[in-house]
C-alpha cells in the first residue's frame, strides 16, 4: 500500500505515530508524511527548523512534507487557537504540491481535531480511503482540560467535529468507551473500530535499561512521567503527601515532564513545606524513561474527575503496563477498570484523596515478591491486550 500519513506532531516531536510509520516501512509500505515544523512541546521551532527551511525532507528513506505554522509560544488559548488553524490552512495547501496517488489515508488525531480537516482534503484529492485515529474526544476534552468554556465556541466546535467524522471513511478509537459518544455524533457504528495505543520498545525492551541509573531513589519512590497540565490533577498528590506527612510515612513523589501547570506545582509543594516530598526533573529524553521507571517502585496515572476523561485511555497507562512496574491510579472509567482487571495495581477513583492516601500506604508495605507480582501482571496484560504486534495486526486488518 501506499499510505500518506497526516499528523500535525511528528519526527522530532516524541509521538506513537513516528513509531507507526516506522513500522509500516518495516512491512514493506510506501509512507510519506504531511507533518508542520517541530515545535511541541516547548512552543519554539525546534533548532535547525524555520518558516523558510526543510519544507520536505527524507528522514529513515521516508519522504517527510513539512507545512508552515504558528508556533504554540507559551501554550495561552490564543497561541494554541493560531497554532492549530494555521495547520489546517497551510497543511492544506501544502496537499496540492504533494504529487502521486496514495491507497489510503491516515489521520494522527490527538488534540486538536482540527488535523482531520487537513484528512477529509487529502482525501478528496487523492480519491483515497480516510481513517482518522482519534486519541481525544473534542469538544468535550477541550471544555474539560479548562482551556475553552464559552459555550458559543463549543457549538462551533462540535459542528466542525460532526463534519469531520462525517466526511471521514472510518473512525478509529483509542478507547472502547469512545464508541457510544461517537455513535451519539451521529456516526454509524460500522464507521468505529477500536485501535488502542501501544508502548514504543525502549519500554518493553529492558536491554535499553543503562547501567548508571539515576541516584535519588533513597525512599519508596512513586513516579509520574508525561505532560503536568490541569487535566492530570496532580495537586492531589501534594494534598496527599500533606496526609502522609501526618502519618508519618516517608517516601518521594518523582514528576518527570513539563506542561501550563508546572510552575503552579512547584509553587504549592514550597508553600506546603513539602519539598521534602517531592523531585521535579522537567521534561527528560524518553531513551532515558526507562531507567527512572527501573528505580521505581511503582508508577503513577492520574486525570480530573470527567465524564469524557473517564473514557480516555492515557497512552502512559500502556508505557508503564510493557515496562512491568506497579500501577498507582488515581482515575475513574476504563482506565480504573483496567488496572483492576489486570491485577497491575491499586487504583481510586479520580479525586478520591483518601482512597489514595490508603493505597499508597498499602503500596508502600507489600513486599518485594507482592510488588514484582502486580509488575508481572501489568506486562502479561500488556502483551496480550496493547503490545505493538496486536495494534500493528488490528491496523494492517483495518486498512485492508
């Protein structure tokens, strides 16, 4: 097949889909990529990219067409609104100088949907086959996450929304439970198949584990790695180490990442006199995550009470199952769900400040034998339910 991938984020912005397209030149698939310049998740062009330079490039033998856009800056709603229309509008454009015919397709859509506009184009143009990969569930996610309540806004949101799974061959959905709301979009549900994230190798392949791991581990180590924004509620460990500095209970909070509510995190754990409880290393090479996941104990998954969040299966839920460490959620819905079906963990509902104060002390006493149990089972599930070589079978059956 020959398969034009869209995705506003890709190579060298740490996405799955640089992973998928990877894959699919391993099987022996002509790719090109319609990509913009590098800018997530710093909001500044990555270095070496510019608005007058590598507007199409040949990265790993495949053809990469890179559109202009505005950059994210500081990640404000204004920023972020420029940043994702000027994608669709120059993405588009960018389509009529891509030369060829193109089999199918395939939409890389995490926030924003808007990239599926970019999709029904493409797909009109080339008289190929579309599918959209549908990673968050607009506009409800956008309302949600705190950045857009005006219910004006919202309206038009979900009208561009409806338009775009409309015009869209297929649906694909990182979480069953997005199939009924998107049903409810007035999709037909034999547009819908499920297609889960999976876990790129360096989590599944302990070889990658360097030997000089990082020595701040003296305590039972609790570890979050991926984006600190409103959504993930992380004020509820800050409110839960205030509980477990009463009891006494000595252990380290790890926060690996970057995002809008980083500084507001920081602030809160000073002015608590939690420091004691807490390390923040910023954003780090992903080669590096699995070194601070191997002196873990166990690895944190958390997001704010949601009705469209308890849908959401986060991609880091995958990451932490192939590595085979201990989960600790704090999450309602599926992602609730899955840890206790997969014995992988203990898990509260989301902002159950209690319910988690109690697991962590639980957590914190099992022994060796009982955590390396739960890891196991995190992998097993892992490897039957979300490994790379079942979600690279579902999308090769999907695309034929």
């Amino acid at each position: 097949m020959k398969i034009l991938i869209i995705t506003q984020y890709y190579y060298p912005e740490n996405f799955i889909i640089n992973d998928i397209v990877k894959n699919f030149k391993h099987e022996g698939h002509d790719v090109e990529v319609l990509t913009a310049i590098p800018n997530y998740p710093s909001g500044n062009f990555f270095s070496g990219y510019n608005i007058f330079n590598k507007h199409k490039e040949i990265i790993n033998d495949v053809v990469i067409h890179r559109s202009r856009i505005l950059p994210r800056f500081n990640g404000n709603k204004i920023s972020l609104i420029f940043n994702y229309i000027s994608f669709v509008f120059f993405g588009t454009l960018k389509l009529f100088f891509i030369k060829g015919k193109f089999d199918k397709i395939l939409i890389y859509a995490p926030s924003p949907i808007t990239v599926g506009l970019v999709g029904v184009f493409a797909s009109k143009k080339f008289n190929a086959k579309s599918f959209l990969w549908v990673q968050d569930l607009w506009p409800e996610s956008v309302s949600a996450g705190g950045n857009i309540n005006n219910k004006f806004i919202l309206n038009l949101l979900n009208i561009m929304t409806k338009m775009i799974y409309k015009y869209t061959d297929y649906i694909l959905v990182q979480s069953e439970s997005f199939i009924e709301y998107i049903i409810n979009q007035g999709v037909k549900k034999e547009k819908i198949k499920y297609l889960p994230n999976y876990a790129v190798d360096i989590y599944s392949d302990k070889k990658n584990i360097v030997n000089d791991d990082p020595k701040i581990f003296s305590y039972f180590t609790i570890t979050f790695a991926g984006n600190v924004g409103k959504s993930q509620n992380l004020e509820i460990l800050i409110d839960a180490a205030k509980q477990l500095k009463l009891k006494s209970e000595k252990l380290k909070f790890l926060i690996i990442g970057s995002g809008r509510n980083m500084d507001s995190l920081n602030k809160k754990v000073y002015e608590n006199g939690l420091s004691d409880y807490f390390i923040f290393l910023g954003r780090k090479d992903p080669e590096l995550m699995p070194s601070y996941f191997h002196k873990s104990n166990a690895l944190f998954i958390s997001l704010k009470k949601s009705l469209i969040f308890s849908l959401t299966i986060p991609s880091k839920l995958q990451s932490y199952m192939a590595f085979g460490k201990p989960i600790i959620g704090s999450i309602d819905g599926i992602t609730n769900d899955l840890i206790i079906k997969s014995k992988s963990g203990l898990v509260s509902s989301s902002e159950d400040l209690n319910g988690l104060v109690d697991n962590i002390i639980t957590l914190k006493n099992l022994s060796l034998d009982e955590l390396n149990e739960l890891g196991n089972n995190a992998s097993r599930f892992y490897e039957n339910n979300f490994s790379k070589n079942v979600v690279m079978s579902k999308l090769f059956e999907i695309l034929r």
